[in-house]
C-alpha cells in the first residue's frame, strides 16, 4: 500500500516504478507510487531478513512488485510481471478470475473480500463497494498502510508455495468503527505458477478474511459525523 506519489528515487522491494521501461506507464495517482511509509513499517515490524539474492527475498519482492502494478497502474498492458495470456488469481477456492473479470468485481481489496455470507452478516459488503471506496476503506484505516512479508518459502519455481503475514495499524476508522490503534495481521498461503524468467502465470491465495475484518471492527461504532471528519482528514484521504 502506497501513500503519495514519488520522484526518482528508486524502491529497494519493488520493480517497474521507475526508468525508462515506465516512461508511458499510466499511473493511478497521475505519477509512482510512494512506498517510503509502508516500507518504514515493514522494516520495523518483520519478523524476517532474508539473505541478498536467496530464493526467499526474490518471492517477497515479487509479491511486492505485483502487488503495486496491481494498485497503481491503471493499463494492464502495462504490468510487467505478469503474462497476461491466461494470468487468473483465484481467492479461496472460488472461481480464477481474469483482469477483467477482477476489475468487474471492483479490483484490489474488493476482489479479495468476496464472500458467500449473507447480506446482513457482512461487515464489509464487496457488492456495494467500487474500486475506489474499497481502497479509502482500507488505506484509511491503516494511514501507515499493510505491509507484506514473506515468512516461508515450500517451493520454488515454476511452482511458488510460500507463506506470507500482511499487518497494519488500525489508525483510522473503518465502515463506522472507531480506530483502535492496534495491530491487525492475517497469515495465509499463496501459489504463484511462473515462468523461466519468473513472470507470473497464475496465482491462487488462501487466508481468513475475517481476521482481518475481525480486527478492524473491534472499535466502537461512530456516529456519522465523526465519521466524516476522520474521513475528511487530509492525510488519510491522500493514502493511497
């Protein structure tokens, strides 16, 4: 999760932001992505270093490198680690889904809090968000945003089995629930099926939705006027 937009300066976990091959890239924030907040956080509060060039460090900078073409470019011809021909990510069994079909459903968070819970059970609702307010959402609960590591890697390639934790500080609020401050993490599986120059074919994700929703709902409900004033902070409006 990335907070502004950026100069020149290269990203030490993340490929494609920068240089010649991202001169014509078309980026959602107008310009890169500024990933100096999250990457503080990541640093301060991994539970791993891995060796330079060990298979390890090379999945966890993948992961971090399609996680922000995934969020911050608008074209997917412009994604580089991906092929796009027969790419799918498929979350929690359910059916593999195609960029498009992806973004029909909303793109980024949304795509990953599908559920079969009924209506009136559902914390967070993926039918009534859109790409944009899934990501206020999100980044406005973590200000300092949700940063990834890789803690085990089961397989190398083609085949990529690996384990991963995602934690955040819930710092704002969240669908009417006031921030506690706390850390809120999940752990879950991924597979990624690549290619000989470790390029992305297929991706599935398994992990518990509900403890991340779990930690973002323990506040206390707002009132919709509190709501809104936190909402209209500047700072977290501009995380993103």
């Amino acid at each position: 999760m990335a907070s502004s937009v950026t100069d020149d300066q290269e990203d030490k976990y993340r490929s494609y932001l920068h240089g010649e091959g991202e001169k014509n890239t078309k980026w959602k924030l107008g310009a890169p992505p500024n990933y100096d907040v999250v990457n503080k956080l990541f640093e301060e509060g991994r539970t791993k270093i891995w060796p330079p060039g060990s298979l390890e460090e090379k999945v966890q900078n993948l992961v971090k490198t399609w996680e922000m073409e995934m969020f911050n470019k608008i074209s997917s011809h412009d994604y580089k680690s991906v092929i796009l021909e027969n790419y799918t990510v498929t979350v929690n069994g359910r059916k593999p889904l195609t960029i498009e079909e992806k973004r029909k459903l909303g793109g980024g968070y949304n795509s990953f809090m599908q559920t079969s819970l009924p209506e009136n059970l559902r914390g967070y609702n993926p039918d009534e968000e859109t790409a944009d307010s899934s990501h206020v959402a999100f980044t406005t609960a973590f200000p300092r945003g949700f940063a990834l590591e890789v803690i085990q890697v089961y397989s190398g390639p083609p085949l990529i089995v690996y384990k991963f934790r995602h934690w955040g500080y819930m710092e704002g609020p969240f669908k009417g629930h006031a921030p506690t401050g706390e850390l809120v993490e999940i752990y879950g599986i991924s597979i990624f099926e690549v290619d000989e120059q470790m390029k992305i074919l297929k991706i599935e994700f398994f992990f518990d939705r509900g403890e991340l929703l779990g930690g973002l709902m323990k506040g206390p409900k707002l009132d919709s006027g509190t709501e809104q004033v936190a909402l209209s902070c500047p700072f977290l409006r501009n995380t993103g």
